[in-house]
C-alpha cells in the first residue's frame, strides 16, 4: 500500500510577513519522521510540497492524484487565512480519488474538533505526537482497509483517546530529509521533546498534552547524525529542542557530550534555550566546541508581565543570561513579546530602556523584530480560550482558526497597530533590497549601499513617538507619527536605492562603433 506525505500550501501574506511562531522548530522533521514511520511499516512512500506552490486547487490536486495513493496524510501547519485552498484540494481528492484523507502536526492536534467541521472530507487527525499513532494507522488500514478508533487518531464522531507519549526516543527511526530542508546547509537535529515549561502563549505543552521534557540518548543521536550526514553535504547543525539545556548537572553533562560529538564532526551548532539553564562556564566549553549561535526566549524586561505570562524566570535572570552570552562571543537571537494582551503603556516603555540597556537594539534587523511583536491567538490555545472567555477575541472570518484581541489598554493597541505596519514597510524594503543585491552578486555588480545606522535609529525613534503620542489627550496622533515615520522610512530607502543605481549607471561600460 501507499502513502503520500503533502506539506500544505502556505502563501505569505502582508499580515503574517515576519511570523515565525505558529509552529515551534520541531515541525520542520514531522513529515520525514511520518514517511520514516510508513517505510518501516511496510508502506511504499512519496512526498509533496506545496509550501512555496502557487498554483490552483486543481493542479494540485492533480499531482497528488497522479502518486495514486491509498493514504495521502496532510501535515498542515498553517494556512494564514488560506485555508480554504487546502480544503478545495481536499474536496478534489474526495471527488476523483478513493484514497483515505488524514491530517498531522500542531495546527491540525489545536484545531482538530473545528477542524473536522471545516474540512469534513477528512477522515481522521493524528493528535499530538503521532508517530505510535501513524504506525498503528497504517497497521489497521493494512488489515482492514479502513480508519478504525486508535488512542491518538480523532475521528468526527468519537471521542478522541490519548496516547502515551514515547518513552524512549531512540525507537523513533530516522528522519528522511525532504521539503525546504534539503535546501539548507545546515541540518535540524531533535536531541529532546518537550519543555517543562506552560508558558501562556506557547503551544508546545498542548500539543504533547503535558509539561514535560524528554531526552534522547546520546548513542541514538550519533547514529542518526552518522545517517543523515551521508545523505548530502552539511555545513552545521541546529538543535530544535524548545530547551536543548535542560536543569541539573546530569544535563549539563549531556550537553557537553553532545557538543563534543558535534565538534568531532567538525560542525558548528546552534540551539534554544533558557535563560535560567546556562552559565558562563558551560557557554564557555560549549562554544569551544562550535556553539556558533543561541535563541533565548525572554519574552520581557518586565517583571510582571514575566509573571502574567507564566515564564517561570525573573528579569534578573534574564539580564544574567542575555550578559552571559554577549560575553561569550555565541550569537544571540532573541525572542520577545514586546505587545503582551494586558501591556501598559509604562510596561512597553520599560521594555524599550531593558532592551536598549542591553545592547538589543543596535542592529536594524532585531530593533524591527523586537519592537513589534505581539501575542499570535490561535483556535484551541488557551489565550483563545482565555479572550473568548473575556469577550476579547476579534474573530476575522478570513481567518477562522486565527483571531486578534483587544488589548486591556487601548492606546498599546494604537502603538502595536502603528508599530506593525512601520515593521511591514521596513519588512517590505528589506526584502526588495535584498533581493537587488543578490543580483548585483550574480551579475557581479556592486551591491547597493545601505545605511542600516540611520533605519535603525529611525525604528527606535518611531517606537518611542508612537509611546509618547499615546500619552496625549488626542492620542490618535500615533496616526500622524506613523505617517511621518512610514515617509522617513521610505525617504532612506528611495535614497539608497537612487545612490545605487547611479554608481551602477557609472560603472556601465560605453560601448561605440569602431
């Protein structure tokens, strides 16, 4: 028998332009892990991706259709208000084609009771971790032809049994390498599952259905390491883990062995955090051993909204930890909640001086990401539960597995509306000149200047107009800074760009008759 691994269409759109966060790291190995899973079941296997596809339904469709399979399994992360592209696929599917309909991943286990309403062609969800799941799916199907109730498969009419979580990671086979991720030199590595965190805004303890972290031995780690190094040429290694560093010194230890394989393979690595599992002393031995980059989550520089959010850390703790890595010499990302539902306007001023006193926001690039960022809502997280609850939740019809809020403080609303849509504008620029430089590089021209001083001095300048503007009696005058910053933002731009082409204009050689 056979089944087909799709990867739902996800368009970008203006609205999603730089959110990263509707699915964790982990959802970049579900689909090679499900096609591993089929192939030691004894199913033959074939992959799709229609991440980055910009056909129609019916094309689509089609190339599903021609792999005829008897099982094609969706691992349908997001949509970003296009679901009804997928549900168009799936309703061609159900017409032309006599192939069981199922779906996996974080969006699918979230939503899987509107899910099923919205899309009735399908026949089952995998809910939360899925691979005993799938294996047992595929087991029954071969035996009997059709979906059968199983812990960890939701059907429409049933109700849904949990599954045990994996008690021992290393029985999970090997991954196959398909999708974007081939494209990449670097190669995601799970070496845990799970966090021992509930932070309100994250999903990962729904999705695994407890707060709880797993590791993975080291031995199974090198030997997939060793299996998919063979498969093609990698350049570093980049751990998924929500926490890669877990508490205590047996932890600690692990990690150091871990890091010690990496360096054996002579590939540098990067990895998540927090900011309550690291010191100076293990940054030090682990950069020494390739660690070339970090993600801390810190989400704020204020003490109550750390609370309110459920971090389980202290803004003492996460000044230690951002210093400790700046001193390292590892890179560091950053993530950061700078538009939390229930911010004050003082709270979102002294979030700027935290980030600023720390150095975070002296390159444009993280200055944008930073200053802009608030809470994603999506249907089955607790803040969707907690704002339709409160008669919070602004529900979108374009968007019926996403929604807004409103803020409790409706003038951190201006500053979030106006502060996204100057981080649109700045998103949109860079992209137009990134891409003008790439083609200078494959034309081996000169790439256009750009004076990312000024743009982010003017990112920091707008945040703080627009805080002070909120201030006032007419606090609609964010409006009018917006506009005015929006302008200045693309006076620079235009700017450059008019520098560049004329240096480009110069360097054209003249060519005449002899």
């Amino acid at each position: 028998m056979k089944i087909m691994i799709v990867e739902n269409p996800r368009p970008l759109t203006v609205e999603h332009y730089n959110d990263v966060a509707n699915a964790p790291l982990s959802a970049s190995l579900n689909s090679g892990y499900a096609l591993a899973i089929a192939r030691c079941s004894g199913w033959e296997t074939a992959y799709l991706d229609l991440t980055g596809d910009a056909g129609d339904a019916a094309g689509r469709a089609a190339g599903i259709l021609a792999e005829d399979a008897d099982l094609v399994l969706f691992h349908w992360v997001y949509a970003w208000g296009h679901e009804q592209g997928v549900r168009d696929i799936l309703e061609l599917l159900r017409r032309e084609s006599g192939a069981l309909l199922g779906a996996f991943g974080l969006f699918p286990t979230l939503a899987r009771r509107r899910l099923l309403q919205y899309a009735p062609q399908l026949d089952f969800i995998l809910a939360g971790e899925f691979e005993a799941a799938l294996a047992d799916l595929l087991h029954g199907i071969g035996e009997h032809g059709c979906v059968t109730a199983l812990p960890g498969v939701a059907l429409r009419d049933k109700p849904l049994v949990e599954r045990t979580l994996i008690g021992d990671l290393a029985q999970l086979p090997v991954p196959d390498d398909v999708g974007v991720n081939r494209r990449y030199t670097s190669l995601n590595i799970a070496a845990s599952r799970g966090c021992y965190g509930e932070c309100s805004f994250c999903f990962i303890h729904r999705f695994y259905g407890c707060s709880r972290r797993r590791v993975r031995a080291v031995a199974s780690l090198e030997q997939e390491l060793e299996s998919r190094l063979s498969r093609r040429t990698i350049e570093s290694l980049y751990f998924i883990d929500p926490t890669f560093i877990g508490q205590g010194s047996s932890e600690r230890e692990r990690v150091m062995a871990i890091s010690r394989l990496a360096r054996g393979l002579g590939l540098p690595f990067g990895f998540e955090t927090r900011v309550d599992s690291i010191d100076a002393a293990l940054l030090a031995t682990l950069a020494g051993n390739g660690a070339r980059s970090v993600f801390l989550g810190i989400e704020s520089g204020c003490e109550a909204v750390l609370r309110r959010i459920g971090k389980r850390i202290t803004k003492k703790q996460v000044i230690r930890g951002v210093r400790t890595v700046q001193e390292s010499g590892i890179q560091l990302t950053i993530g950061f909640i700078m538009f939390e539902p229930d911010t004050t306007l003082a709270e979102l001023e002294e979030n700027y001086r935290f980030l600023d006193e720390l150095g975070l926001l002296s390159d444009h690039d993280m200055t944008a990401n930073l200053l802009y960022h608030n809470q994603i809502v999506l249907y089955g997280s607790a803040a969707w539960e907690r704002f339709e609850r409160d008669r919070r939740l602004m529900v979108d019809e374009r968007l019926p597995f996403e929604a807004r809020y409103r803020f409790r403080d409706e003038r951190v609303g201006m500053v979030c509306l106006a502060m996204g849509r100057l981080s649109t504008e700045y998103f949109r620029h860079m992209g137009d000149i990134r891409r003008r430089d790439a083609g200078c590089s494959a034309s081996s021209g000169s790439p256009a200047p750009f004076n990312g001083c000024e743009v982010n001095l003017l990112l920091k300048e707008a945040f703080r107009s627009f805080c002070s503007a909120a201030r006032t009696p007419q606090a609609r005058q964010i409006n009018r800074a917006y506009e005015r910053s929006a302008e200045q933002l693309r006076a620079l731009i235009s700017r450059d760009a008019d520098r560049h082409d004329s240096e480009q204009q110069r360097t054209v050689p003249i060519c005449g008759k002899s």
